[in-house]
C-alpha cells in the first residue's frame, strides 16, 4: 500500500465517479415516478426509479465520505488556523457566488416553466431573485450548493475532534479505533450515522437540506465525513484490511439490495407505502445505511487495489470536478426546460438531457480553468499564484 504521503490516484477515482453518477442522477430525476423534483416530465419511468433506488440509497454517503478522505490531506500538515483558512476560502466563496450567479439561471427556468415569471434572465437576476424570499416561497437559493454548505458547517465543527485526534493524549482512541477498523468489526461503525439519525429524527423528521431544520440528516453526512477522515488518517494501517474484505462487503451489499428490493424499493418505485415502500421506519433505516457501508467499503477496497495509478485523464477530470459541480444542475434545468416540450421519448430525452448537460458542464469547468488567479477560488479553483505541494485536499472541496 502507498504511504499516504504521495498520492493516493483512487480517492480521486471516487471522487470523480461519485461525481459523475450525481450527474446522471440530477439528469434523470425529472423522469422518476416516486420523486417530485424541481422540473418533472408528464411521463415518467417506473423502472427507471426501480433502477436509481440503488445508488440513491449510498451515493450522497460516498460524496460526504471521500470528502471527509480528502480533508484529512488538508488537515495533516496545517495548523488549524491555516486549515479553517483554507476551507473558508475553498467553501465559502464558491458557495456565496454560486448562489448569487450560478444558481439565478436554473430558478428562473423554473418560474418560467411555472409561470410565477416572464421576462428575461437579466431582469429576473436584479429585479426579482434577491428581493422576493428564500425558495421556494421566493427565489433566492443554495439550490444542490447545499452540499458545500454541509461541508463547511461540518469542517468547522467537526475540526478540534479532528485535532484531538492527533494528540498524544488520544493515542489510546486512535489505536482502537486502527485495530476495530483492521477486523470484521468494521461493519459495525454503521451503528454511528445510524443511532444519531434515530435519536434526532423525531425532533426533524423530514430531509430538508437546509440546515437549521435538518439535524436527522446532518448529523448522518457528519458521521460519514468523519468516518472518511479517520480512514484517510489510519490509510496505510486500515486500508489493506478493507481491500482484503473486499468481497465479503461486496456480498453483503448484494444480499441487502435484494432483500431491499424483495421488501421495500419494488412498492417504492410505485409511489406506495411512502419513504420505506411499507417496511418499518427503523428496519428499513438499518438496512439503507448498512447498505451505504457496505458499498462504500466495496468501493474503497477494489479502487484501492485496481485504481490507485497515475491516469491523464482522471487527473484531468479532477482538477475540473468542483467547478463542473457547481454549474451542472443549472444545465440540467436548462436542459430540460428545452428538452421536456419536444415529441421525443422518455429515454431519448434522458439521453438528450445528460448529454447536453455532460457537454456544457465540461466546457464551462474547462473555460473556469482558464481564469486568472483571482477569480479562480469563485469556482472552487486553487490560486495558480501559489506554489503547493500535490495534496488531495480538493476532495475536501468536494462540493
């Protein structure tokens, strides 16, 4: 296994797929017949929900987590100033521009569509998105930037456990957690995200992505983040056990999507039985996030063992993955905006729908490429001006 002090090319292959399989998600969610989305066509796809119940049971799971991977190669070698600095500067900006700029198209597509508006861009932009609300009541929005906002609430809570991880102090703690890690006991740090999204769902029981009410879920994409962190830190002592389980992830991932599939998703696919398809809240929250475990280990283990070497091209699609986040769910919106009127059908335009939004998120995030150095952290991009060593710390900015 490679020290953790060159790089490790499979967090960024992760990276890059988690990435490209929210694209295919935001692009197909309109056409999901168990999902109200923000645009919806008039024919949806059963079996295309059928088919996305899986990767939506673990996908955010693994975003969260690679990020939590990808700060501790930020965190290991800055004080925590520099660190808290540097997530600020990551997060916060693209955040705060994003929402300002990037985001303003894809609501106004959607008030024109519900015909809440008519006018152009540029007079929805100055005269109606700041001054009308937050959404959905009003226009100003965070929108899938929600993602980046979780990460920067949670690296600045999250960051003196962190430290107190690195303390002598704590070696005791790290050396338990290492030896739990390297055995079959690794299955059961599920138990964390679970147990603390039972405790507070009563207390917020829907999924909101907005923060202040949504303490269920946060409390779940912490555990993952923090998870992700203490592999990343425990890399070289831990990581070989995950590979060599490698398998036996994959085979228990299998037997709970069949046995999801059998009780719960082919109901849910069908708009019955609600979030569970009718399984009890409690059994079907342990068999989702063990799902999400399981497949994130999988995923660990057989990237580490066959993609952890230098590629152009994932190195490439890594340098332009946050500003390509940042941008493809306005062109999503876009996309279906112009795609859903057309006499085509479902499939031809799902596929119409990702490909115009793989095109134009790709060149836009090749053109933000380009800025010059001042502009570049509005896209989440580091300064060409500073001389860096390589990290992987963007996996931190994951957003």
């Amino acid at each position: 296994m490679q020290p953790t002090s060159h790089r490790l090319y499979y967090v960024d292959a992760l990276r890059v797929s988690a990435f490209g399989l929210l694209i295919l998600y935001h692009s197909s969610a309109a056409f999901l017949y168990d999902l109200d989305w923000l645009f919806n066509s008039p024919e949806k796809s059963q079996t295309l929900s059928l088919v996305t119940l899986f990767p939506r049971a673990w996908r955010l799971a693994l975003l969260f987590f690679v990020s939590g991977m990808g700060t501790w190669f930020a965190f290991r070698s800055q004080t925590t100033f520099d660190f808290l600095k540097g997530r600020f500067l990551r997060l916060f900006l693209p955040l705060i521009f994003a929402m300002c700029v990037i985001i303003v198209p894809q609501v106004w597509y959607e008030r024109l569509s519900d015909g809440r508006f008519q006018g152009s861009l540029l007079e929805f932009w100055v005269l109606r998105y700041f001054t009308e609300g937050k959404y959905p009541t009003g226009n100003f929005s965070w929108a899938h930037m929600w993602f980046v906002a979780y990460l920067l609430v949670m690296t600045v809570i999250c960051t003196p456990i962190f430290r107190l991880f690195t303390l002598p102090s704590t070696r005791r703690l790290s050396d338990w957690f290492e030896r739990t890690a390297r055995s079959p006991a690794i299955y059961l740090f599920v138990l964390l995200p679970l147990a603390l999204h039972l405790i507070f769902l009563p207390f917020f029981p829907r999924e909101t992505n907005v923060l202040y009410n949504d303490g269920a879920w946060f409390a779940v994409w912490a555990s993952w983040f923090g998870l992700g962190f203490l592999v990343a830190k425990h890399h070289q002592a831990v990581v070989p056990a995950i590979i060599a389980r490698r398998w036996w992830s994959l085979a228990i991932a299998a037997a709970l999507t069949i046995w999801l599939y059998r009780f719960s998703w082919v109901t849910k696919a069908a708009s019955i039985g609600g979030e569970t398809g009718g399984m009890s809240m409690a059994l079907y929250k342990t068999l989702t996030f063990s799902l999400a475990w399981t497949v994130i280990l999988a995923a660990v283990g057989f990237a580490a063992l066959h993609a952890n070497r230098k590629s152009p091209v994932l190195s490439w699609l890594n340098a332009k993955i946050f500003p390509l986040y940042i941008v493809h769910q306005t062109f999503v919106i876009m996309a279906l905006y112009y795609v859903l009127p057309l006499d085509l059908s479902l499939w031809s335009k799902l596929a119409l729908v990702v490909a115009i939004t793989t095109f134009w998120s790709l060149l836009t995030a090749v053109i933000a490429d380009l800025l010059p150095s001042p502009f570049r952290m509005l896209v989440g991009l580091p300064d060409r001006r500073k001389v860096r060593a390589p990290d992987q710390s963007m996996a931190a900015a994951g957003g």
